[in-house]
C-alpha cells in the first residue's frame, strides 16, 4: 500500500489553509505561490492540487489581486478520508476486480475471493478511522498527534531514547 503524493501534497496544501484560517479572523485567502513556498512544492503542482481541491468541494477560490484559496468549511468539518476521497480515490474500489482478471477476461475468483473480504474490511477500517480525523485534528506538532492518535501503542514506536 502507498500514499499517492497527490494525496500526501493535497493534504499538506489544505493544512496551510487550515493553519491560515486559525490565525487570520478575516479569512484572507491564501495564495499558490504562500502555499507552494511553505511546501516546498512547484506552483504548477499546488495550482493543480488546489484545482482538485476546488472541485472536490474542499476549498473555494478568491480572485483578484488579494485572492487565493481558503478551506471552504470550518477545518474540524473536513476529514482527513473526505481529502483523500478527492485526491485519490478509495483504497479498495469494487471495480478493481474487473480490472484484475489475469490473463481471462474475468477474474476466476469473480464469485468467491477472500482477498476482495479482507481488502473491504481494511477500506472500511481506513474509513473509519479517517473520518474521525479532521484538519483541525491535524494542526497539531508530531508528538501531540502521537498522543492524540494512540498513545499507550504509539509514543513507545516513535522515541528516540533507549527503553
């Protein structure tokens, strides 16, 4: 399994907007070349990306000499799942069978496959879990969202001291 870098920069371009929005009361928008600089990303990308974004719902844009892009909700009512809906798709698409049937023209497990159960109750786990994390969530430092996502599991993976 990967993270498409749609996915990864799409997410790192909306919580530059989400941060924007918890610093600024007006709700000045944000422009590409903020967004690209702060990510280390071409404007070409980020344009695309907001492009996306726009058309997903995610955020709106602002023309005009002072324009740019702001979230178009509040960031604790965008989801983490909701931003890799529309950046990349699901994880597990039921059309992925059709897709895969080998040398046939349909998969020979078309009728009884376990792999298709366990790639749906993974999707289904992912979106669950997805769901409940909003960009605000987000805009935490690295340690804090280890105590956030799992502390008693995580923090023990992620330390650098000796145990």
């Amino acid at each position: 399994m990967q993270l498409l870098a749609s996915e990864e920069y799409g997410l790192r371009c909306l919580l530059q907007l989400a941060r924007a929005e918890a610093r600024a009361e007006d709700g000045a928008p944000v422009s590409i070349s903020q967004i690209a600089g702060s990510e280390g990303l071409s404007p070409e990308y980020t344009a695309k990306l907001m492009r996306e974004l726009r058309m997903g719902g995610l955020v709106e844009s602002v023309r005009g000499t002072a324009g740019g892009y702001r979230l178009a909700r509040p960031a604790a009512d965008i989801s983490v799942w909701s931003a890799l809906s529309v950046l990349g798709g699901a994880f597990f698409s039921e059309a992925f069978c059709e897709c895969h049937g080998g040398q046939q023209r349909q998969c020979v497990r078309s009728s009884d496959c376990s792999l298709r159960a366990l790639w749906r109750a993974v999707q289904s786990a992912l979106r669950e879990t997805l769901e409940k994390i909003s960009l605000a969530d987000l805009q935490r430092d690295e340690r804090a969202m280890v105590d956030f996502l799992d502390p008693v599991r995580l923090v023990p993976l992620l330390s650098t001291e000796p145990t």
